[in-house]
C-alpha cells in the first residue's frame, strides 16, 4: 500500500511530523490547512527514483495545490510545473522555476495565454485540438518564435475511477483521437512554427493500477511510430499524472511497481519522459482542521457542525469523495467509539456533508478534528461561497511550522467589488 504520510499519534494526540495539530489550529484557528514538508519531499524523490533510467521530467500538476511556498518547494527539489492557465503561469513566474521545466496543458488556452506562455519560453504546450494547434501556429509566426508541442492523445481507454476524473474516454472533451492526431503529425509542414516533440496522455486521476497506463501507452506507440515515419523527430512521451493515494482502502500501486510495469514499454518506444503528479505527491501531505461547533440528532442521525464546509473542501460534495476524518485529541469517556456522526459543515446547502456515518467516539462542542488526505484540490478549489473568508494555510518542517497562507479577512471579500455610482442609487 502506498501514501506514506507524516500525521501520526503520540499519547494519543494527532501531530503533524512533530507538531501538535491541536497547537497549530489555537494559534492560527479553524478552519485550516496544514502541509507536511517531509511527505512533499519524499514524495518528489522516491518518483524521481523509481523512473530514473528514464531521466523523467517530473512536472508537479498546480492545480492540485497552488500556494506558493509548496510550488517553491517542489522546484527547488529539481520539480517542474504542469500549469493550465495564466494564473499558474504567473505562480510558476513568482517561485522561479525555469521554463524549460513548465508544460502547459488546458482544453481551452486564450490566445493571450499562448502569447505569454511563448514569450516566456515554456517547454511545451500539451495541445487538445487541431484548431488550438492553428491557433498556437499562427501566434508563434506572429511573434517569429518556434513553439514546442505535444499532442494530447485520446487514447479511449477507460479507468476505474470517478467519472467526473475520468478524460482518456472517447466521450470526454479532453485530448485528440488517434487518427487525426497521425493526420496532424503526417501533415507537419503545414506548421511551420511548430515542433512537434512527442505525445501527451492524461486518462483520469486516483488511478490505482497500472492496466490503463499500459493500453494507453501502447495506443500511443501506434502514433507515435506514424509520426516518427513522417519524419518527425518524437523524442517525448508525457504520461500525465493521476496516479492514485490511499484515502480509504484503496490499494495503490507504488511509484516503483508502477515504474516496473510501465519502463519496458518507455524505452521499446525509445522516449524520454515527462510527469504531471500532483495528488500523489502533497495529497496525503495535508490535512483540514476544523472544530466542532454543536452536536445535534434529527430523524434518527447524530450531527457533529462543524467549522469547516464545502467551500473549503468540495471534493466530498461534488465526488461524493471518501476522506477520513480522525479526532485531534482522545474522545472523553471510555467505550464511546461505536457514536456514529455525519459530519456536516455550516453552508446553506444539502450537499455540505464532509462524511457520513463515522464513528468517531464522544464530540462535544470544542472538539477538534482532521480531515486527512485534504492536501490535493482542497485548497485550490475553496471559495468564498455563503460570504465565507478561505482558510489559514501552514507548513510544517520537524519541530517548526509557519504560515504560508494567511486566513482571508472580511475585507478580502469585497476588495474586488465596484460601486459604479451612475447604476446604483
């Protein structure tokens, strides 16, 4: 089993590596997200080392967390980014990673978008479509600049996993089939500012075992050896990410078992490669804490409202998402581990239930608890929906932790907002 993490007990206290979450949430309150830095580490350097015959770029996904002192992290640890918007780009810009170590993926990149990403010198563009291709060709002639791509391949390969995460189906809107893809690599020349260097593939996220990847991959060589006939120079073979963690019983595979099955394909291929992990890498690193505010029944069900809801941790509500939630400190009282609760946040909606049915001991108003495995698409996918501020954000390193994300004010909430005085009376 693999998702090796640093939240543990001692005397029955939950710490991160060797803080006490409990300190942590009084002195920055609740909600909060905390980060350990030693799983973000080790994470990084254990799927360097399983592919290490490949030299693999390993471009850490932002989407899946975007606070800066994480993104600064994983590139000083030799990391490369996988952005998807402006936004990123800019976040990418501010940490200093090098931009022959940023690929840019999206369905949908504005043509501003594809300026700057160009003049900024970005390694590649992962492209989804033959329109997004033209449109990327005429900006680069415009700007006498040759952009680097990768054609995203829809492989029609379906994972077992949500389908709301599920993008290798032929059915999704993600990526390109196979034979326009041979078309546009046998057609090359009509891209004069495009090089093309290889294929990118992404078939979905929390993916556990290696059989998808493996018909993937093998779809993929059949492009690949098309485009390689045309003359094309394809050194490049983008992976993607969606590796899976543990956040109940899965049962995921290793980066050195998944590296196993999948190495002897890479190099029959002859390509070297590139990673887009983001879940893998800070998923289990971080943790939600959140306190309760009051215990109630109703209609056969016992309650525990808590401080934290779906606007800061929506995968429950919109995957229907499994994450454990553990108490801070011991339950008082002895035998009182068979109480069940839903755990339910405070949103005005019926959809804020972080868990269903846990037992999780006696919780009086007060108690504090962590929702584990929060550290990919929490954070990134909070909002201010019901008018709530976002979460503090901590990193913890050994004994020492700091602030790496202040918790928004009131002010934050309309620091954007415009009055025009000739609309409103």
């Amino acid at each position: 089993m693999y998702s090796p993490h640093d939240f543990h007990r001692r005397g029955g206290e939950l710490y991160c590596e060797q803080v006490p979450v409990a300190r942590i949430a009084q002195a920055v309150g609740t909600p909060c997200y905390l980060y350990s830095r030693k799983t973000i580490v080790e994470h990084v350097r254990k799927l360097r080392a399983a592919f290490r015959p490949l030299r693999p770029l390993i471009c850490f996904s932002v989407k899946a967390n975007a606070d800066l002192a994480i993104l600064r992290l994983v590139v000083r640890e030799g990391a490369g980014l996988d952005i998807v918007s402006k936004g990123e780009l800019y976040k990418a810009t501010l940490v200093k990673c090098p931009p022959e170590r940023i690929v840019y993926a999206s369905v949908g990149k504005r043509p501003d978008e594809i300026e700057t990403a160009l003049r900024q010198g970005i390694f590649c563009f992962n492209v989804e479509s033959e329109p997004e291709l033209e449109e990327i060709n005429a900006i680069a002639g415009r700007l006498r600049r040759v952009a680097r791509v990768a054609l995203r391949i829809n492989p029609d390969v379906r994972a077992r996993t949500h389908r709301h995460i599920t993008t290798g189906t032929a059915e999704s809107k993600f990526g390109i089939d196979r034979r326009t893809a041979a078309r546009l690599l046998r057609t090359h020349d009509a891209f004069p500012w495009v090089r093309f260097i290889g294929l990118h593939l992404h078939i979905g996220s929390q993916i556990t075992e290696a059989g998808p990847f493996v018909e993937a991959i093998r779809r993929a060589g059949d492009v690949l050896a098309r485009g390689r006939r045309a003359g094309l120079d394809l050194e490049w073979l983008n992976l993607g990410g969606g590796l899976g963690i543990v956040y109940r019983d899965e049962r995921p595979q290793t980066p050195r078992e998944f590296a196993g099955k999948v190495l002897p394909l890479l190099r029959a291929l002859r390509v070297r490669l590139i990673l887009e992990p983001g879940r893998l890498i800070v998923g289990n690193a971080g943790a939600l804490a959140t306190r309760v505010l009051y215990v109630k029944q109703g209609g056969g069900r016992r309650f525990a409202v808590v401080d934290a809801g779906m606007n800061d941790l929506l995968r429950p509500a919109l995957y229907d998402a499994y994450h454990e939630i553990v108490p801070v400190r011991p339950p008082p009282g002895s035998g009182s581990g068979s109480i069940r609760y839903d755990v339910v946040g405070p949103i005005c909606e019926s959809a804020d239930v972080l868990a269903r049915n846990r037992r999780l001991g006696t919780l009086e108003p007060g108690a504090l608890l962590a929702v584990l495995g929060a550290g990919a698409y929490g954070s990134t996918m909070a909002s201010n929906y019901n008018g709530r501020p976002r979460p503090a954000e901590v990193l913890v390193a050994g004994r020492r932790w700091a602030l790496i994300r202040r918790r928004e004010t009131l002010r934050d909430l309309v620091r954007q907002d415009v009055t025009p005085a000739s609309l409103v009376r």
